[in-house]
C-alpha cells in the first residue's frame, strides 16, 4: 500500500494511513471500558486521603497473583493511569474523550502494552510536544 521496503519500519506506515495497531486497539478497548464504568474504580484520594500528585489517578489494587494482574481491572487501571493529562480531563465528555484518545493512540502507533507502560506520563508529553513543534516548523518553514 505505502511501497515500503521490506526491512523498513511499519511504525510510520500506520500514522499516515490512521490505522490503530492491534496494541492500540486493545489500550483503546480497555480504557474506554474504564471510562465507562468509573463508578468501580477507586481514585487515590478516597483511598489514602491525602493531596498528592496523581490524587486523581485511579488506586492501583495491591494483587499477589499474575494472572490477576493481567486482567481486564488491573490493566486497565494501570494503562488508564498513564495517559496525559489533557486527555484524562476530557472523561466526562466521552465522544471528545474517543477522539483525542484515537488522535493520539494513532499518532504514537505502540507496538505493545509494555512499550505503553514502560514510557512515563511525562514521556508521551514531551513526545507529542516535539510532534507539535516539527508540525509548526514544516507549516511556517512553507
């Protein structure tokens, strides 16, 4: 379709076709499925009861067995935690909420759930913040 070559890297063929990976569409499934059902989940607050930076950030339950930790509940809270913040405020608007959450699932085209996890909150911002810088730069540079 993109006439790549063999040994070249599909990351940049699904951003401009717009197409989720299958990871994606798996981090994408399991927080809407958050989102929707909130009213399950614990917010650190009401846990511990104290100001803190990610008091907003849904309570990670403490699980002793590995399987639990690769359900639907436990992954979806970690994955949820780790979004940005400009994305997370937009949960009460769910349609709002589907797109940004799309937009930026397709922008950075993730290849795992650990490749997801493993890059920080902070990551992903500084990441879509250079996207937006070279984005500028190509539209003033014209």
């Amino acid at each position: 379709m993109l006439r790549q070559s063999p040994r070249s890297s599909c990351r940049e063929g699904f951003k401009k076709l717009d197409i989720l990976t299958v990871p994606c569409l798996y981090i994408y499934a399991i927080i809407l499925f958050a989102v929707k059902n909130l009213n399950i989940y614990e917010t650190n607050t009401s846990v511990h009861g104290r100001n803190a930076r990610q008091q907003n950030d849904l309570n990670i339950p403490s699980v002793r067995l590995s399987s639990i930790q690769r359900g639907v509940y436990y992954l979806s809270v970690k994955i949820f935690n780790q979004l940005p913040q400009n994305i997370v405020k937009f949960h009460n608007n769910i349609h709002i909420f589907e797109t940004l959450l799309r937009n930026y699932l397709v922008k950075n085209a993730i290849f795992s759930i650990e490749e997801f996890l493993s890059t920080g909150r902070d990551s992903w911002l500084a990441i879509n913040i250079l996207y937006l810088c070279s984005i500028f730069y190509v539209f003033n540079s014209t």
